[in-house]
C-alpha cells in the first residue's frame, strides 16, 4: 500500500519559515520524482516545486529563491524548506510522486497558513 505522510504544515507570520516533510512507503522511493503542489482556496491546485529522481529541481516562478526543495532517498522522505513566506503561500501543501504516466500517488495535504 502506497503511503505519502506530509507533516510541517502550521501557522505562522509573514517573513517565517517552515519545513515540509513528506515520507514515503510502499513505493520505491528513488525511482519517482517527487513534487510539492499547493491549493489555495478558490484556486486551482498548482506545482510549487519538484525533483526528478536524478535530483533535478525546479521550482514555479512564485517560490524561486525562497523555497527549496530536497530528497533523502535513504529515508524516503522529500522536503520542502519555505523562508520568507508571504500571506499568498498560505495553501493546503500535498506531496506528489509519480513515475512515468501511470504511477502517481498523492498525500492527503498539509495545512499552511502565513499570518499575522
């Protein structure tokens, strides 16, 4: 049974930081590239970040210099480092993992919220 536990998510002011986890079982793990999508209220689900499984990153346009993400194969786990975080990041954060076009699994989401 596949498994993708996102955990990090919280509140927290304009300017801060916070680090998503999100660990994986049930698959293996160094074959998939792994992402990070946001889902605002009212707005379409949208790609933040990823990482091939070479570890090849990108990131959208609205999180580069500010958001990082990384990969630990040996524990399975992708994580994604905000800093400066901005009101406009506040989104239900869910980890992705796929490999090619049929394998691709989804967390159940983890909450963040930038406020003061």
């Amino acid at each position: 049974q596949v498994q993708l536990v996102e955990s990090g998510g919280g509140l927290v002011q304009p300017g801060g930081s916070l680090r998503l986890s999100c660990a994986a079982s049930g698959i293996t793990f160094r074959n998939y590239a792994m992402a990070w999508y946001r889902q605002a209220p009212g707005k379409q689900r949208e790609l933040v970040a990823a990482v091939s499984s070479g570890g090849n990153t990108n990131y959208a346009d609205s999180v580069k210099g500010r958001f990082t993400i990384s990969r630990d194969n040996a524990k399975t786990t992708v994580y994604l480092q905000m800093n400066s975080l901005e009101r406009e990041d506040t989104a239900v954060y869910y980890c992705n993992a796929h490999w090619g076009v049929r394998l691709d699994f989804w967390g159940q989401g983890t909450q963040v919220t930038i406020s003061s």
